[in-house]
C-alpha cells in the first residue's frame, strides 16, 4: 500500500510540474501514466493509443 501511494504521489507532483511548463494534464494522461507505471501497457503500445486518440479527434 505505502508503494502504491509514494508512486502515485510522485506521479500527481510529476503533473503538477507538467502543467506549470503550460502543458495540457488531463485526467485520461494522469490514467494513461499509471497504466504504464503498472505494467498494464507498454511505451509502444500507450504511443500507439495517444496517437489514434489524436487522429480521431481530428476527423
């Protein structure tokens, strides 16, 4: 338990520093992060996905 909460504490300060640079953190980012920090997805495959979000919402 006490893993989990440092690492989700260290990802909500990796955000807030994300969002102080001026870039977008949307709470689909923030789920995107813990899946790849959980193992549920790899790098290749969360680029894939964030890149056919984008695609779509472009149509």
């Amino acid at each position: 338990m006490q893993n989990t909460f440092s690492r989700e504490l260290a990802l909500d300060s990796s955000l807030a520093s994300t969002k102080m640079e001026g870039f977008e953190v949307t709470e689909q980012t923030r789920q995107d992060c813990l899946r790849l920090l959980d193992g549920r997805v790899s790098v290749p495959e969360l680029v894939r996905e964030i890149t056919a979000r984008k695609l779509k919402k472009a149509e």
